[in-house]
C-alpha cells in the first residue's frame, strides 16, 4: 500500500486564513469600540494607541487578502494599503500631542478607502460592485473633507467617532462575511423557495404578530406591541429571557399554542432545508438541485 506524504494541503491552509481574518476583524471591531468611547469620555489619552493597533490589524488583513488573490493587480493594491495603514497607525501615535495630527489619520483613512474602491472597480464591473463602491467613495470623500475642515477640536472628535464607527460596522460586516461564509446563503435562499419554506416562514411570522396584538391587550404586563412582539420571539425560539411572562388564562393558552406551533415549525423547516441543502452539495441531487448547484458555480465563476 502506497503510504500518503504529508503536506500542507489547501483546507489546513483555508482554515488558517480563516482564523487570521475572524481574529484580525475581531480586533478592529474591537479597538474601534474602545476608540469611540475613550473620545465620547472627552480624553483621547488611549485613542492613539487604539487607532495604531486598529491600522497594524487592518495591514495584517492586507497580506491576507494578497494570499487568496496572489494576482499582479491584487499585489499592488495590497501593497499600497499596505504602506497607507502602516503611516497611519504610525501618525496616529503622534495624535495625543496635536489634536490635527489626529484627524489626518483620519483623512489618510478615507483615502485608503477611495483607492481600495478604485482597484475593486478595476477587477469588478459588475452593476451592485458599481454602485457600492460609488456609494463608499462618496462617503469617504465627504467624511475626509468633514475632518480637513474642522476648525475646533470638538469637531475634529465628532468626525473621528463616525470614522470609528465605519471602521466598526465595516469590521462587524467582515467578522459576519467570514462566519457566514461556507453557508452559501444564495444556495440556502433558493432552497427555501422550492421548498415552500417561505411560505411557512411568512405564516409563522404572521401568527407572531397576530398573538402579539393579543398580548398587548390581555397581558398586564406587556404594554405596548414591541414588548408583546418580543415576548413571542422569546417564546417561538424557546430563549425564555424571563423578563416577560404570561398571567391571563387567555395569554398562557396562546403562549402554548405559539410554543408548539413554533417548535414544529424550526423542527421541520431545519430537517427540509439539510436534507435538501446536503443533496444540492451532494453527487446524488436531483434535478432541480443539480440546477441550484450549477447556477451557484456560475456565479462563483463569475465572481473569479
């Protein structure tokens, strides 16, 4: 029997890239947090030294970002963010000193996003890449003109905390991206469409809103319908928070009724859509899942 040599195979290699990037977003999200509320106290003592963290993290991703698209394109937009996040963290340690030295992070910032835009329109021409691009240019621009134009030091943090939380929501977006990654949410949608599971979906919301309007008027507790609203997710999801609860005959036999209804629902709809979801990835599917599976590699192809 031929004995397998061991090597650094591509899933060892995909699973390292995926932790870098869940720890490096992590620690962006992170530090852009710690950043806004050290500027919200109305001190900047720690915010250098968070943005200069923020700006090491984001060159790490960088790199990680050259490693799955080793291409001569990708190599030079790498490079120049590269040199761009480095002299930014580097400035923004010189921030405390000079309140202006720390908005033009800032700025420098909002140029890395223009040029990043730039070579994604480069690789990109797709219409929804266009428009999103168009969409983060223009809010740099203006976010970058806000900091330049900044007369008193109080607007110079006031635009610093929106940067920060832009970087934040950005970092969360990117946290989720690669959580969300292997679940192929355009296969999981087409899915759920052909196996009526929206329809379900829908009938289940709509029995949540109509028991919530129920709720509101039987329950002592529960005031208004957001409360009420939130007293049926609790219970169709079974978290059970306990901060509301039911006291009315009427409330508790509906609460039962919403329990049940709503652990058959998550125990059908999860068996439909594995079963279903395995034979799209499967070599056994079926006709209409063999078309989900080759519309999903076209588009992957596309995308490359």
């Amino acid at each position: 029997m031929e004995k397998k040599k061991f090597s650094l195979s591509s899933d060892i290699l995909r699973i390292i890239m995926v932790v870098a990037g869940s720890v490096c977003s992590t620690a962006v999200l992170a530090f852009s947090i710690l950043t806004i509320i050290d500027i919200n106290k109305g001190t900047i003592e720690h915010a250098p030294g968070y943005l200069f963290a923020i700006f090491i993290f984001l060159s790490i991703t960088r790199l990680l970002t050259f490693i799955k698209d080793r291409t001569k394109l990708n190599l030079i937009r790498c490079l120049v963010l590269l040199v761009f996040d480095i002299g930014i963290g580097i400035i923004a340690l010189f921030g405390k000193q000079n309140v202006y030295l720390f908005a033009l992070t800032g700025g420098l910032y909002c140029a890395t996003i223009v040029v990043s835009r730039v070579f994604k329109l480069i690789q990109r021409h797709k219409v929804k890449d266009i428009v999103w691009s168009v969409l983060l240019i223009l809010f740099a621009v203006f976010a970058g003109i806000g900091l330049f134009a900044s007369t008193q030091p109080d607007d110079v943090s006031y635009v610093l905390v929106i940067e920060c939380i832009f970087i934040a929501i950005a970092s969360f977006i990117e946290v989720a991206t690669v959580a969300f990654d292997q679940l192929k949410v355009k296969v999981l949608f087409k899915i759920i469409i052909h196996t009526y599971s929206l329809e379900v979906i829908f009938g289940l919301l709509t029995l949540m809103v109509a028991f919530s309007l129920v709720f509101m008027v039987y329950e002592p507790n529960i005031t208004n319908f957001g409360d009420a609203l939130w007293y049926s997710f609790a219970v169709v999801t079974t978290i059970g928070f306990g901060d509301y609860a039911a006291q009315t005959l009427v409330g508790r036999i509906l609460t039962v009724i919403l329990g049940i209804y709503g652990l058959l629902v998550v125990a059908i709809l999860t068996s439909v859509i594995v079963n279903f979801y395995n034979e799209t990835m499967g070599k056994n599917a079926d006709k209409t899942a063999k078309e989900i599976q080759k519309e999903h590699d076209k588009e992957e192809k596309e995308k490359k």
